[in-house]
C-alpha cells in the first residue's frame, strides 16, 4: 500500500503571502505612477495657464501703448486679445506724477497675473537739442563750449566771444545743424501740468518713525502730507508714495528712496543723496554737491505766484541728473524771471526746459531748451553767453523724457515697475 504524500501548508500559506506582498508593492508603483503621470499633466496644465496669463499680461501692455489716447484715465477697461475668452484683460492708465503707469492684468478662472509700467511719449518730431529762443541776441560761445546737435537759433546766430580772458577754443560754432528758433519756446503741454497738480491717494499725517514703507502699484497711493518742515533722513521709502509739505522737504543723503513723488514749495536734496525721485515744487528746488538722481528722476518747477525771492532750480557742482527737468511759470515776469543753474562738473543726462534764463556751467547730454542764457562772472554779467558749457547729442535711444511739449502716440515704456 502506497503512502499518502503529506502537503505543506505552511509553505504554501508562506509563499501566497509574499505573493500578495508583492502584488501589494506593484500596485502602490503602479498607481504612483499613474498619480505622478497626472500630477505632471495638471503642474503642466498649470505653467501652460500661468506662462499664457503672463504673455497675455505684457500683450495688453502692448495694446495698451498703441490704444493709449483713447484709453480713459482711472477706468479699468476689458479687452479680449485674439478674440478668445481666455485672452481677456484689464487695462488701466494712471498718472504719476510727470509720467503715467499702465495696469494689465490678465485673468482664467481663479488665477491673474498682473504686470506694471511707467510709460513716457516719444515726440514725433526731429530731436532738438538745443532751443534758445529768439530775443534779438546772438548767441556768444567762449572757452571750450561744444554745442552739437540739432539747434533753434535766434536770427542773429552764433559768434565766438572773449570772456574773463578766454577766447573760444573750437574748430566749428556749431557741431550739426541750424535753424532758426521763434520769440518764444514750444508751448508745453496743458494737459500734463494739470496732470502733475492733481492730488490722489489716502490722505494721512506725515510720521517721521515711518522708516520702511514699500506701497506696490496694484496698491492704493498712500499720501503722506504736513503744514510742517518734512525731513526725510533715514527712511526707506519706494513704490507709490507721495510725500508733501505746504512748507518745505528735505532729502538726506542717508534716505533711500525710489519712485515715489515729493511734493512741496521748497524741496532740498543735501551732498551725495543717491535714488529715483520726481520733485514737484513751486518755488525752489536746490539740488546739492555729489547728488545723484538716477533714471527716472524728474525735476519740476512751476511758479504759480511772484514772490520777493525768485523761483529757480540750483545744481550744485558734481551733480549727476538721469531724467527731465523743466520750469515754468503761470505768472511770467520779464524783469523777476524763473531761473535754472547748472553748476560746474554737473551733468545733466536728458531734457532740460526752462521758460526764463538758464546759467549753464556744466553739460547737457539731450535737450535744452531755454528762453535766454545767462553767465555770472567774478567781473561782470552777460546775457545769452556760454563759457566752458557744453551740449551733446549722446543720448541713448532707450532714453524716454516726460510728454512736456506733446502728447504723441509714440508711447514707449519708461521702466518695468514689476
């Protein structure tokens, strides 16, 4: 009788179990990768919606430059790029200060991507570089003046003159070419100093312990004001921030500031002050030594009532300006006139209007232009005289002044404020 073969059931018990550890193991593999395969897909869905809201974004910047007249002011606008759902945008136009800042925020579902810049317009016409209107002077050059350039000249023209013994030292009188300028200077745009005068934002008093302060431009302008002396000393402050005082400002050289506007009668920025400022004043603006005011700083002066002492805009010596600077006055008078002095060794890089007399000791690299020259020497007084200045024609095409003299349709972006 044959015997009955004996099974092992723990064997077999033993190897179901790892059979089922490992079918266990496959599975949580598997269905890992099939959640990673999905988790890809939806990270790419993802990126694809977010680098589609910010093509989008800087496309409505781009309508906007070319729609830009037409845009309305402080009104969101919706377009639809492309005429799909998902394309669609809001534009705004803002003013600050001397330039304005477009808002485009694109928007799918949930998400939004939102790009800021300071925008400026390009004039239409030939660069001048140098406008001295005519008031029956000729114009006299001594010393190493080199005016070059596009240039308005009185009917009168250009000569060489001999001035605290110095005689003119050039090859040429003008290194470009000459036209002739009119009695007065290119009417300025109204709409912009109507656009520099508007107040805005949320009101509230000016603190000095207010030391780090950033207002992102999708924010609302914080307005800080006061009837007192404001003194700006070691605050960090940028963004959209207005700082005024009915009395006067003062910038020390230990502040940090950048892209904010300050707004005052009389406005002091003291020796080796470095930053990103638009000053707006109405009576003095004294800018001095080894100051500099960086890309895309703005210098503004608008007289708005005789006073005994005279409104002028002063650089001191070592000065360098990126930007725009311009006076003018609202009550013009030819015996008291608005004045702008440029000092030894101070440059200023852009566009430079001042509807009165300019002394000019340093250099232009732009534009200027001037109702009349001035020169003070340690002997005498000379009218429509240069010594020693100097206006170049080396400015970088990116370079995008304030819409002074004409809104064109050639609006450029002046900088990315995000």
């Amino acid at each position: 009788m044959k015997s009955i073969k004996k099974i092992d059931f723990n064997l077999q018990a033993s190897a179901m179990v790892y059979a089922l550890f490992l079918l266990t193991v496959v599975s949580i593999i598997i269905g890992g990768l099939f959640y990673l395969s999905s988790l890809n897909r939806k990270l790419e869905s993802t990126f694809e919606i977010e680098e589609i809201l910010v093509n989008n974004s800087k496309s409505g910047i781009v309508y906007a430059q070319a729609n830009f007249l037409e845009l309305p002011t402080n009104k969101n606008v919706t377009i639809r790029l492309f005429n799909k759902g998902i394309d669609s945008v809001i534009l705004t136009k803002q003013n600050w200060g001397a330039y304005q800042i477009i808002t485009s925020q694109a928007v799918h579902n949930q998400k939004s991507f939102t790009k800021f810049v300071m925008v400026g317009s390009q004039s239409k016409s030939d660069l001048t570089n140098l406008y001295l209107a005519d008031q029956g002077r000729p114009l006299s050059l001594s010393g190493k003046t080199k005016i070059e350039g596009l240039c308005h000249l009185p009917q009168t023209g250009v000569k060489r003159a001999y001035i605290s013994g110095t005689s003119y030292e050039g090859t040429k009188l003008i290194y470009g070419q000459q036209k002739t300028s009119e009695k007065q200077l290119p009417k300025i745009n109204s709409d912009l100093i109507l656009q520099i005068n508007q107040s805005s934002g949320e009101q509230q008093e000016w603190n000095n312990e207010v030391l780090n302060y950033h207002v992102p431009f999708d924010s609302i302008t914080v307005h800080f004001i006061s009837n007192a002396p404001i003194i700006i000393q070691n605050q960090n402050l940028s963004g959209k921030i207005i700082i005024e005082s009915t009395d006067s400002v003062i910038i020390s050289n230990e502040a940090m500031l950048k892209d904010i506007i300050i707004k005052s009668p009389k406005i002091i920025i003291e020796n080796g002050f470095r930053g990103n400022i638009q000053c707006l004043a109405t009576e003095i603006i004294r800018i001095e030594e080894n100051v500099i005011l960086e890309y895309p700083s703005v210098l503004s002066l608008i007289e708005i009532q005789q006073k005994e002492q005279k409104s002028s805009i002063q650089i001191a010596e070592n000065t360098q300006i990126v930007g725009s600077v311009f006076l003018m006055s609202e009550v013009p008078n030819f015996r008291n006139p608005i004045s702008l002095d440029i000092s030894d060794q101070s440059i200023v890089n852009g566009f430079v209007y001042c509807n009165g007399q300019t002394e000019l000791k340093g250099t232009v690299n732009g534009s200027i232009y001037t109702q009349s020259f001035y020169l003070k020497t340690a002997s005498s007084a000379y009218q429509n005289h240069l010594l020693n200045a100097q206006i170049l024609n080396n400015l970088p095409k990116e370079f995008i002044p304030i819409p002074l003299l004409e809104m064109s349709d050639q609006i450029k972006i002046v900088q990315w404020l995000n």
